[in-house]
C-alpha cells in the first residue's frame, strides 16, 4: 500500500466511524447503545434489584412481608416488586424506552410514576432500575469496540 493509499483508507475509516456514531437506524452507535440499555434496565425487574458493581436488591414490599389476611389478588405475596398483577411484567418494566439522536441517546421511562420508584421519596422506597451501571456499560463497551473494528479494518 502506498502512502497516499494509507491517507485514503485512514480518511475513509474516520468518515465510517464518523457515520457510526451518528447514524440513529439500527446499526448506528445510538440505537446499539439505546437497545442494549433498555434490555439491561428491563431485566433489572428480574434480578428485583439494580446491578452497578454487584445487585443492590429492592426493599421488600408489605404486601409480601405482611400480607393482608384476605387479599384480592392470590399472587400478592409471590409476585415479583413493581412488576404488576399479571406476573409478566407490568407498565413500568414495559415504559422504558430510548431515543437515538445523532451521536447521543437518551433512555428514559415515560411511567409518570417512575421517578418515585427509581430514587425514592418520603412514602417509596428506593428501588432503582434506570442510572449508571458499570456492567451495562461493558456491555456497551464491547458491543462499541464489535462494531468499530468491522469498520476500522
């Protein structure tokens, strides 16, 4: 390869990672980083806790620790925390989403509830499911670095 062949490729590669980080469709830096988020803080409502350098469990719920002696609900004391009378997840689990915007992301729960549940408040518990987490972000990390070196070749 000659020199000037070197410059092409290298201004070519930076104009590919360039594209990556920007591209909002489905293969772009935004999306990959808004998915793998999502699925990392969706099944936070599976571990009953929040993992960021090891799973820091919810508080339990009343409803388990003293169940009422008649309930409406016969799954009240089994069911999973924040999770809804149907066992499968409830709205909160389902209302987290992620909006790609060239090179950056936000993922949120739309819940107008959710704050209360993710940081606590005089009545709620804290039981944290969306913020910072060092395993989430290696994964992103090595999801980043997969698709950086297809491009970067």
């Amino acid at each position: 390869m000659t020199p000037e062949q070197f410059v092409k490729n290298l201004a070519q590669m930076a104009v590919d990672v360039n594209k990556f980080i920007n591209d909002t469709g489905p293969g772009g830096a935004p999306t990959i980083v808004g998915k793998t988020a999502v699925d990392f803080f969706t099944q936070n409502f599976d571990r009953q806790g929040f993992l960021n350098r090891g799973l820091t469990p919810w508080p339990d719920v009343k409803r388990r620790t003293h169940p009422p002696k008649k309930s409406k609900h016969p799954t009240d004391a089994v069911r999973k925390i924040l999770i809804g009378h149907n066992m499968e997840g409830g709205f909160l689990k389902r209302s987290i989403s992620y909006d790609p915007q060239p090179g950056n992301v936000t993922v949120f729960s739309d819940a107008h509830y959710a704050p209360y549940h993710n940081e606590g408040t005089p009545k709620i518990p804290k039981r944290q499911f969306i913020g910072d987490s060092a395993e989430m972000d290696k994964l992103i990390d090595a999801e980043l670095e997969r698709k950086l070196k297809n491009i970067i070749k």
